[in-house]
C-alpha cells in the first residue's frame, strides 16, 4: 500500500524535490550494498528534474522579481 507524502514545510517539499532529481538520476551496480553515483554528464539532468520537480510542488506559489 503507498502513502500520499505531503511536506511539513517549504523546506521539506523542496529537500523532496532535489534528492528526488537525483535519486532518479543515481546508478549502482547490480550488487547488493554497493555504493550509488551519479555520472559526471548526468549532472544537468539533475538540475533540470530538480528545476521540473520545484515547480510542481502543489501549492508553492512563486513570484519573479527583478532586484534594481
């Protein structure tokens, strides 16, 4: 059975949205207890999910502003 995960704060959706970037984008190797990496060329993709992700947090609302 799954759980519906709702953040606690802003803090917890956007920790939620980073490390699920790079979780989707981490490899191991097909052994039990390895360590996980993620490939230097697979780091843009990460930014850019992480980016896709932030923006479809359900209720964050965000506003650009230009600094003078």
């Amino acid at each position: 059975m799954m759980t519906k995960w709702t953040p606690k704060n802003i803090d917890d959706a956007l920790k939620d949205a980073i490390a699920s970037a790079i979780n989707d984008n981490t490899k191991s190797e097909d052994v039990p207890g390895a360590p996980e990496y993620l490939l230097d060329g697979d780091f843009d993709e990460v930014v850019e999910q992480a980016i896709k992700n932030i923006k479809n947090i359900k209720g964050l609302k965000m506003i650009w502003r230009e600094d003078e």
